[in-house]
C-alpha cells in the first residue's frame, strides 16, 4: 500500500502539497491499525480506551478464599479417614465402591488444593492447628484422626461420631457410614455457600471452577447415599 | 506395517530401558541430610489401565515432544502451522501484579529458584489459572473474535498469514464464549468477579479488622454491580464494541447458543446453559437453588432462553426457562439420569446442560448434558422440547455435540476430568474422555462408536476431548477438534462406528514437572483455514497439507465453501458449488476407496482437465445406475453428488 502511494507520489506533477496530504493520511492510517484497548461501560455507557501499556489484572484475593482451601483439605481428609473404615467393617459392595470414588475424588481434591496454597505461598494448614501436637507436614495424611481437633469444619463428624462408626459393623456400619457422609457432604455445601456469601471472596478463577465442581459433585453424591439409605429399611423388612 | 510395527516395538523397549535406567541414576540414595524439598507440584502418574481397556499410544511422535512455553517442540501430520499470535499483555498478569510477589516467593520457598526472575512464565501461569484464559471463538467476515476469561480480542484475518489484532476488548467474568450476528456479539460471563460495567477491580474484600477485634463481615456478598449472565455488545465500530444489554441469570452462563428462527426476522434467540451454583435471592430476585421435590421453582435442572430483538438488542430478556430433564409422563423435573460412569457408583440426576448445538435446517438441537447427551426439536426456539436422550458408561461429563452435514450423525464429547487434568496417557482407557458419534434416525439417538485422539500424552499435559468444527470436505464427515495440550486432531466419522485421525498438530508440555492450564480450547475451521484458541498461548492458524488421507483436491474443495458467519454451537447448512473442482475431490474418494475402476477415475479426470462437459454430462447416468450396487453408502451418495456435478457443471 505505502509503496503505491509513494509511486503515485511520485508521479504527481502538482508538487510537495499532495504529496505531504497523502503521506498524513498515511500516517494517521499506520496508528488507526495498531490494536486498539477498550473497555466498554455498563449497558448504554460509553467505551473506554485504554493506554497501550495496559496489562492485565486478577480479581482482588480475599483472606476467605485461603481459609476455604484450608478448611476443605482438613474437611475432604476426614472423608478419606471414614472411608478407610469401610472395608474391614461392612460386606456391602454398593458402599464399598462409593467408599473407593469418595476415597479417591477427595485424596486428589486435597492435592489440588494443596497446590493451588502452596502456589500462591500459603500454608496447606489453618494457623490454629499449626501448634502443640497437631504440627504435622500435611494435613492429608492417612489414618490420620481429624476429629481431635476442636474446631471442626461444617458437617465434620464429632469425636463422639467418628468412635461410633469405628465401633460399629455390618449394616449398623453401613447406616452409621452413609448418615455421616452426608452430613460431611451437606457442610462441603454450606462451606461453598459460605464462601459466596461472603463479600470480595470466590473470584479466582480457579477457585470458582473448584468450588462450583465440589458443589454439583457432593450434591450428586449426597442424593445417591439418600437412595442407598432408603433401600436399606426394605432390604431389612424382607 | 507389521514390520513398522516391530520396529516401534523395539524402540520402546528401549526407550522404557533407558527411562529406566536414568530414573533409578537420578533417585536419590537415602542419606541422613534433608533432601531437597519434593516438588509439590509433581504431577501425579495414571492409575493402572483398567481390565480389558487400551490406553493412548506412547509410540506416537506426539508421546515425546520437548516442553516449553515458547519454544516447545512441534509435530504434525497433514497440517501446516501457519502463525501463532501470542496473547496481548493486556491480556496477562503483569509484573507489578500484587500477587506477583507472592508467586515469585513460593517459587523460591517452595521449589527451592533462587532467581524466580528466571523461571517464572509456567509458575506464573499457575497463578493465573483460568485468569487469562483464552477460550472459544466466533467469526464474521474478515473478524476473528477470540473469547477469553478476561474479554475478547478481535482479529483481523483477511490475509491469514498476517493476522493482525484489532481490538482487545476488557470485560473480565469467564469463560468469556463468543458468538456474533451482524451488528451484536454475544459473550457468557459466570464467574463472582463479573462485573455490570465490565471493571477488572472484581469486588473488594472487606477491610482487615483493627487488631484484636474479630472478623465480621461489613459489607454484604449480594452485589447489584456483579454480572453473571449473557453480555450484548453493538459491534458495528469493530474498535470500540458497546455494551447494550446485560441479560442476568440465576447460574450464570458458561456457555450460550445463538438460535436464529428461519421464520422470523426480527429476533435471535440465546440458550443459555449454566453450570454453576444459583445465586442469591438477595442479588437476582427469583434465583433459588435445591432439589425440585422441597423446590419446584429451583433454578437448577433447566436452562435458560434470551430473546433478543433485533431492532432493540437492549430489550432481550429470558422468555423461558425449559425444564428440558423434565419426565414427560410423571412430571418430574428430574427425569434423567446419568449412567454409572466408569461401572462406578450409582447414576445420579441430570440438572444441566454444559453445551448446546442447533441446527435450525432440521429444527434439532443436540445438548451435551452432563450426565445425558439429549435430542432437542427446536421449531418453536423460545419451547425446545425433548425428544431423545441417551447416556453411556463410558462418558464422565456429557461437553458438546456436533451434527454431520446430514444430520444423520451427532458426535458428542466427554470432558472427562473437566479439562484440567491429564487424561490422554498411556494407563488411560481410550473410550473415556473420547468422543462418541451417534447414528441419527428418526429423531433416535443410537451409539456407533467413540474416537479419542490415539496418541499418549504426558502426566503434565492436560488433555481430553474439547471443541471442534466440522471440516466442509464434499463426501466425507470430517472435523477438527481440540484436545487441550493433546493439540489438534482431525478425525474421518464418515463410518460412524470406525472414526479415523487423517490430519494432527501437537505441542509439547508447556512445562515437564508441572501441570500448567494450556492447550487447545476450541479448533475451527473457517473460510480455508483451520483457527485454533490457545489457552496460555494464543491464537494459532493452520493450513491443511495432502497426505494419502486427504487429497489437494478434497482440500481444495473444501475451500469452496465460504460463509459470512460463524458460530460452531449455531451449525449451518453445508452447500457445496456445482463445480468441477468439488467433482475432483468425489473422484478421489472414491479411487481411495476403490469404488471405481482404475480406468474410469482416468476418463473422469480426463474429461475435466479439458473441461469437456459433453463427455462429463455423458458419464453421469452410469454413476447414479453404479450407485444404486455401490459397497457403502457413503460411495453410493459420492456418485450420486458427482453425477449431479457432471450433469450441469459450473466452469
């Protein structure tokens, strides 16, 4: 384009003024093709421009989202603990591939959660159980028996509770097992809820996608433990 | 082949020799000093491939690439990389980012760099995560329009060679998904730091309580200002799209459809498919969440249809709220069920759709449903009704659909691990995170066969099955799709129970020790060119290259077709000219497939280098007599299309 318009220039015997016209609009037509950076404004307000050195920002981080992450690696490990009761305790097949998916899910949620702290250089721990005999280097570990702490997370089975299902067998197990996972699943809910109810947190974009996925995932789980607990009365009666 | 075979064979056991050989060289002995701290963000290896099941091919050139950023090693097959446009800076973390210090501090403390300076891009991607993310694309004209977590970059792609960016438009709220018609540009926003007037602040956490008083909340999390629903944009000055509308939904969108009704002018319509949770009452009015039985109004198990007029985009509002999962017989409104995924567990209740595609030349519609894939009739757009469904073992999370250009063909998705996971190695079953191509007849869905890209990724490349286009090859059901950090593969379901790589591109690991959110979201094909959106990267533009599988004249004719717009999720009609070079292309197919003897491909070819129409005109009837004997339908329908051609050809 420049080249024609320097050779139509060129040809032009009416002199400098064309050319210097020609080569202005040329100018103006170099900056008008550099990327432009916008904003635009709520519905029906104006479009921003931005100065070319804008980068890029993320949403504000908010001291809820850490705890959170926190509280949900000692949530998920204790549904790692109660499955790890199952085997030596019930004969029931359906419950010991729930027990195995629980197991499962939850052992690598706690590794994402992990790294998604330790990336953003916080503690896997809350600092309320970094002291005394609960310093332990991760909290993930197996066998590991939350329910000494005091503060348990929403839904987190007592001590009371969690002696219980160890002492149980069979189908008082299986009762016992399945009653506790859904009250642990129904605080995983509240924990998220929490979460969005409090003002400036879930705005990581990774943090959104991990707690929209817990969400709809212990939901599902939570309405298959309802229907396995049903059924058991019946199976019962017969 | 066999003797291939051998050889890959051998050079794998002494590959795993010498990957051996060098782990056990590089396991450090037990010694009474602190090692160094493992690194945390090792990814993890697969768990054993279940009984009976294949895995991905660790043979395939694509199993070793070197990793990188920038500079990862490349490899492909029937496709040439034309450019790569990396990601604007306005459109990245940058340095004086407040949580930059803190990246660089957990890469010292934690992986144990000294100078985080030096290694800091793939950490660094880690922190932003889905931040800056680009995601999936629509197109008009000369406009390429790339959706992103932060906004959307308009291109300009006249000469695609020189691609060049036009307009970064900010308006942060993932996943940012695209679609344009005309003059407006649609754009989903689901996250809790989507903002109304498109600001990058989010919003503001409270202030730190004085010391020794406790935390409470001073200000409420309902915000009038957040925006999670679909955004409309007037982009008739393509550098400075205006916001119009801001259409709010309970979920939010994670992803929309463009519906036009081809019997009214005056309105488009969005479905809108939210995958999150409901908000609160307190900051949409209305919005509830919960079971239907203690909720019947629950904003779950539905999704939602914007009606847009054309002449006042700033009047669109939800019109409806179908109960798509509904049981036709009993009521209730979940009436779908997933299957057991994986022979795992229990099936559990359908109560979104992740993606929808409409194809409004047949009036269907095919979601991709989570747990279901489900058969839509969309005559009446703002009403779609349910009129098919179908679940798999096999499927974790039902992504999307696509139609064959016949609509006899539904290839579905499994976004098996969400897309943020490794799921293409070598121990994972290759009929899960596959696709799966369903045969279409009389408005029944039945399974035909799955596809997953054959080759073996890496423990830190997250892959599964992802976005992708059809490619308009005149005879052949074939598209493009992405694979994340699996790249790019290009699959043949013209035999829908055996589909086929025929073209592939891939990348190495954007890093070898961590797993790094990247790869290809979405592979298009557009006007001759194949467009593919890269997470972390950018945007890369790719050519098709003649192999065995595909010929220059295949290729070509597929450039014949040219469209105005397009928006994959709106699939179009395919129509191919009259012309002589899409007869080429039949002709070849069916030399390939051996469906015509040597001698008459020759005659064909003959008579269309010399343009001879008398002769052409005279071989058609003998192609549509051989068709009625022809060995598969497809040839039977490529004599069919090249008598066509012959009869009246366009030069």
């Amino acid at each position: 384009m420049s080249g024609n318009r320097f050779y139509l220039c060129a040809l032009l015997a009416a002199g400098s003024l064309v050319c210097l016209v020609s080569s202005e609009v040329h100018a103006q037509q170099t900056d008008t093709s550099a990327p432009v950076i916008v904003q635009p404004g709520a519905p029906g307000q104006p479009t921003r421009t931005l100065p070319a050195s804008t980068t890029g920002q993320l949403p504000p981080s908010s001291p809820k989202d850490t705890e959170f992450m926190q509280g949900m690696i000692m949530h998920h490990a204790q549904a790692v603990e109660m499955t790890a009761l199952i085997n030596s305790r019930s004969e029931n097949k359906e419950l010991r591939l729930l027990g195995a998916r629980i197991s499962h899910s939850q052992a690598e949620e706690i590794k994402f959660m992990e790294h998604w702290l330790q990336a953003r250089g916080q503690p896997t721990t809350m600092p309320m159980h970094q002291t005394g005999d609960t310093n332990m280097p991760g909290m993930n570990m197996p066998g590991m028996d939350m329910s000494k702490h005091e503060t348990l997370m929403p839904g987190m089975l007592t001590k009371a509770q969690m002696d219980a299902l160890r002492n149980a067998k069979g189908k008082e197990f299986d009762r016992l097992f399945l009653e506790g996972m859904i009250q642990h699943h129904s605080g995983a809910l509240t924990m998220v809820k929490d979460l969005f109810d409090t003002a400036g947190a879930g705005q990581d974009a990774v943090l959104f996608n991990f707690a929209t996925d817990v969400d709809s995932g212990q939901r599902a789980e939570i309405r298959i433990m309802q229907n396995m607990l049903g059924q058991h009365p019946q199976e019962e009666k017969r | 082949m066999n003797q291939l075979r051998t050889n890959f064979l051998l050079i794998t056991v002494a590959i795993v020799f010498l990957f051996a050989a060098s782990t056990f060289a590089q396991t450090p002995s037990p010694s009474p000093t602190p090692a160094q701290p493992q690194n945390p963000f090792a990814p993890q290896p697969a768990p054993p491939l279940p009984a009976g099941m294949t895995g991905s091919d660790a043979n395939d050139p694509r199993a070793k690439l070197t990793p990188g950023v920038d500079n990862a090693g490349e490899t492909s097959m029937g496709m040439k990389h034309i450019t790569l446009l990396k990601k604007p800076d306005a459109f990245d973390l940058g340095t004086n980012d407040p949580n930059a210090e803190k990246v660089n501090k957990s890469l010292s403390t934690v992986l144990g760099i000294a100078d985080p300076s030096k290694v800091p891009s793939a950490m660094k991607l880690v922190l932003a995560g889905l931040g800056f993310a680009n995601s999936d694309m629509a197109f008009q004209g000369n406009h390429l329009f790339l959706g992103n977590f932060y906004g959307v970059n308009i291109y300009d792609i006249s000469n695609p060679a020189k691609t060049s960016l036009l307009t970064s438009m900010i308006c942060p709220g993932g996943q940012g998904d695209p679609s344009v018609y005309k003059n407006l540009m649609f754009m989903s926003v689901e996250m809790a730091n989507g903002r109304v007037d498109c600001g990058t602040q989010g919003f503001p956490p409270p202030p730190a309580p004085p010391a020794g008083q406790p935390n409470q909340n001073q200000l409420p999390a309902a915000s009038k200002d957040r925006f999670r629903g679909v955004r409309i944009f007037d982009i008739s000055d393509i550098k400075a799209p205006k916001q119009v509308a801001a259409v709010q939904t309970c979920r939010g969108s994670h992803t929309h459809t463009l519906v036009v009704d081809p019997n009214d002018k005056n309105n488009v319509y969005i479905y809108v498919s939210g995958t999150s949770f409901v908000r609160q009452d307190e900051e949409l009015p209305g919005c509830s969440g919960g079971t239907p039985d203690t909720n019947p109004n629950t904003a779950l198990f539905r999704i939602d249809v914007i009606k847009v007029p054309l002449a006042a985009p700033q009047d669109a509002k939800i019109v409806s709220s179908p109960r798509v999962f509904m049981d036709p017989r009993s009521g209730a409104l979940a009436g779908l069920t997933s299957a057991a995924v994986h022979g795992k567990g229990d099936p559990s209740p359908t109560d979104q759709c992740h993606d929808i595609t409409v194809y409004s030349a047949i009036g269907l519609a095919a979601g991709a449903c989570s747990g279901n894939g489900i058969l839509l009739d969309i005559k009446d757009p703002a009403n779609p009704k349910r009129i098919d469904a179908v679940n798999d073992p096999n499927y974790a999370y039902w992504h999307s659909a696509s139609f064959s250009n016949d609509g006899k063909k539904v290839v579905f998705t499994d976004e098996w691990g969400g897309g943020l996971g490794a799921r293409c190695r070598p121990n994972d079953p290759n009929v899960w995170g596959a696709d799966a191509v369903f045969n279409l007849n009389n408005n029944k869905l039945s399974f035909a066969g799955y596809y997953k890209m054959p080759a073996a990724q890496g423990d830190s490349e997250n892959c599964v099955a992802h976005n992708g286009s059809l490619i308009p090859v005149p005879g052949r059901d074939i598209e493009v799709q992405a694979w994340y950090q699996g790249g790019i593969s290009v699959m043949d379901f013209t035999d829908a129970a055996h589909p086929v790589e025929i073209a592939y591109f891939d990348r190495g690991p954007i890093d070898p020790n961590l797993l790094v959110l990247g790869g290809d979201w979405s592979a298009y094909w557009y006007n001759g060119r194949i467009y593919a959106s890269e997470i972390a990267r950018g945007l890369d533009i790719f050519e098709l290259t003649p192999t065995d599988h595909l010929t220059q004249n295949e290729i070509d004719a597929a450039k014949t077709v040219q469209v105005g717009e397009m928006n994959v999720q709106n699939q179009q009609k395919i129509e191919w000219p009259r012309n002589l070079t899409v007869a080429k292309a039949y002709i070849d197919q069916l030399e390939r497939s051996q469906a015509l003897s040597a001698d008459r491909i020759s005659a064909l070819r003959t008579a269309i280098q010399k343009k001879d129409t008398g002769n052409l005109k005279k071989m058609a009837p003998a192609l549509e007599k051989d068709a009625g004997t022809a060995k598969s339908e497809a040839d039977a329908n490529r004599m069919r299309a090249l008598a066509d051609v012959l009869k009246r050809p366009a030069l």
